[in-house]
C-alpha cells in the first residue's frame, strides 16, 4: 500500500492525457504526493506523449504482461496496473469503458481506493457530477462518481445561470440543440463528409444530453422540463449550443448578460466563429484550452416575449469535464477545504474570449 495521497488515472486519450498532464504540473499545490497512469496499448505512435507525460512527473503502470513490451519502446513503466489501483486514493477512469473496469477491476478495490471517477459517456457508473452544477451532491460517501459529459456540462451551465435562483428553479420549459463537432483534434477516426443528425431515441428528453442534465440536477432534488436534439458537423473545431430557455419570469437582454457575466465559469465572447474561440483557446489557454464550461457568443443573446431567452454559446471541448474530474479528487482528498484548493485553478478561467 502507498502513503500519501496518490491519484491514478486510466486512459491516456483526448480526456486522459491532457488530466494525467494537470495533475503532474499541479500537484504539489493540489496536495498530490503522486501521480500514476496507465496505458493500456504499447504503440510506437503514443510514444513521444507517454514519454513527455513521464518528464512531467507521472509515473507510468502497465499490465505486467505488457512490461517487456512498453520497455522495447524505451519506456518504463514503474508498476504493474492492478498494483497501482491497489496503490491508488482516487482512480480517474477516462475511457469509454468505464463501466465495463468498474465490474472487471475496481470494484474489487474498494476496500483501499476512496473514490472511483468516470467521464461522459458512462452513465450508471456514479453519482452524477459538474463542479458548481450540484457541488452540494458530494458526499464523503460516495464511491463512483460520473463526471458529465463536456455538452451535458454545458447546458447545466446555460440553466443554473439563466434560470436558476437560491430559492430554485424559474425554468418552465428548456429546449437545447447541439451542434457537435465530428470528431476531436487528437481523434484520426470517424470524421464525416457532411451534416447528420441524431434520432430522437428518448421521447421525453429527445437524446442523451438532456437526459443527463436531468439526472444531473436530480441528485439536488431539482425535477427539469427539457429536451434536446443533437446534430454532428463536419468540423473538428468545438461544438455549438444553441438554446432557448423558457422562464417563469420576466427579463431582459442586459440583465442576462449579467447573471452570465457573475458567473466565473462561464466566459463571454464577441466572436461568432468556433475557429476563433478556439484559437484564442490555442493560444492562450491552459496547454491549449478553456477550462471554462461554456463561452457565450453575446452577439446572439436575444429575449422574445419578455420571458423567453434565445442563444449560442461553444462548448469548450474537455476543458469542463477536466475542472471536474479535479474537483471530485480535491473534495475526496481535502474534503474541508476542497473548494479553496479548486479557486487557485480559478486563475486558469477567462471572463471574455
Ligand atoms: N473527447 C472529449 O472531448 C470528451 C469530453 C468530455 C468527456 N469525454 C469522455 O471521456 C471518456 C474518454 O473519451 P476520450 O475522448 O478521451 O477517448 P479516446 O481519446 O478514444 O481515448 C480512450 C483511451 O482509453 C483507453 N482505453 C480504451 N478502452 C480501454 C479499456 N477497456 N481499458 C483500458 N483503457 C482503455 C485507450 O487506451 P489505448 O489507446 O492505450 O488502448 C485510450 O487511452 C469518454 O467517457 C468520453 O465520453 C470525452
């Protein structure tokens, strides 16, 4: 067993490699004594990020029948994958076959490891999680955690800020489209010739996003009326939400402009082309992204009726579920101090883009 606060994450893709990345350059001041990866298949081309990952500070875990293999590309791995869960605090799973190692591994951890974390894709993993979205769900009980997806993020963000009040909800009606980029800039895979849609496989919430938003803000008694469609764009650049909140009260343009503005994770921006966003992300980001949960284009902002507000905003593609995934590590790690230890990253976020 390791002493010390270890956090230990699975997968090194487009999730995986820019967390295990953060947490190495972070570590001392997110209070992480080590931390540890795996990978689970020896490839030449993965080589030069596994081995800047480890130049980084974190230390790489194998299979141990993959040892001689992972050596034979001049990389070292120092433990064996089942040591390391056994070795690890909170183990972040960031493939898309979380729920599949929560049956195969984990679960026969959770005697030594205090909290199991998945992404997006792996809904019934755990509790349902986005950082200032339902912060007040976590609990020191809480053994798997499911950190949203970078659109469910988005859309929770869009109605906490818009729609929600302290004493509530004054949303009547969400409706959400997103526009989704085809596939990311580290994918080579699945790129398509030109616009498809996504078939409305839920009746009441339309697709999964908005089902997820549901269930997000149902673990903080919150009971939403929304639906979502969702279309995939032959781009790699970001993906777009446009959104139309119906609300119970009446506004105005300025005064949503504000409640934007008074939230420090969501950034506002003039421009209206994703390849903007995401350049000034590039260029000014952490390692290249926003670790903002939304940016929203102002230009589009309108109020029709008096209660209904219409808008784009782009998703900035990992960055969210990155935050998040840190969060629930802090609140498991420093559970009476996470949420000042999380506002030192603060300085990473964007007001305008
Ligand atoms: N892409 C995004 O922008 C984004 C945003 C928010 C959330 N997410 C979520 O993050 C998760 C991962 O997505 P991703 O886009 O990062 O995937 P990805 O780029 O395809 O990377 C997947 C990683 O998981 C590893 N892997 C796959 N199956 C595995 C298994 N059975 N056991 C161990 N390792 C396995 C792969 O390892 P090898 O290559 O070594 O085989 C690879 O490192 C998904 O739940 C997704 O919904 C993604």
């Amino acid at each position: 067993m390791a002493t010390g606060n270890v956090v230990h994450v699975v997968g090194t893709g487009t999730i995986g490699e820019p967390l295990i990345g953060l947490l190495a350059d972070l570590r001392e001041e997110l209070g992480i004594d080590e931390v540890t990866f795996s990978k689970r298949t020896p490839l030449l081309i993965d080589r030069s990020k596994i081995a800047s990952l480890i130049k980084r500070g974190a230390k790489l875990c194998v299979e141990r029948e993959k040892f001689k293999t992972f050596k034979n590309l001049s990389l070292e791995p120092e433990y064996e994958y089942e040591e390391a869960l056994s070795r690890a605090s909170v183990v972040v799973d960031c493939t898309p076959a979380g729920l599949e190692n929560k049956d195969r591994y984990y679960r026969r951890f959770e005697d030594r490891v205090e909290c199991f974390v998945a992404q997006g894709s792996e809904f019934g993993f755990g509790k349902m999680y986005a950082l200032g979205i339902n912060d007040e769900a976590l609990t020191s009980e809480d053994r798997y955690i499911q950190v949203v997806s970078c659109n469910t993020h988005n859309i929770a963000v869009i109605i906490k800020t818009v729609a929600l009040n302290d004493d509530g909800s004054r949303l009547a009606e969400g409706k959400f489209l997103c526009l989704r980029r085809a596939n990311d800039i580290s994918q080579e895979g699945e790129f398509i010739p030109s616009p498809e849609v996504d078939r409305h496989g839920d009746p009441r919430f339309g697709t999964h996003h908005a089902r997820d938003v549901y269930w997000l803000y149902r673990t903080i008694g919150l009971e939403l009326n929304i639906f979502s469609s969702s279309v995939k764009l032959n781009t790699q650049y970001m993906h777009a939400i446009w959104f139309d909140l119906h609300l119970t009260h009446e506004t105005d343009v300025d005064e949503v402009k504000e409640r934007f503005r008074s939230n420090p994770r969501v950034a506002l921006t003039h421009k209206t082309s994703s390849s903007l966003v995401f350049s000034f992300g590039r260029d000014q980001g952490y390692y290249g992204r926003i670790l903002n949960q939304t940016v929203v284009a102002l230009p589009t902002l309108a109020v029709r009726n008096g209660s209904e507000v219409v808008g784009f905003c782009f998703t900035p593609q990992d960055g969210n579920s990155l935050l998040s995934s840190i969060s629930v590590i802090e609140h498991t790690l420093y559970p009476d101090s996470w949420k000042e230890r999380m506002g030192r990253l603060d300085r990473y976020l964007f007001s305008e883009v």
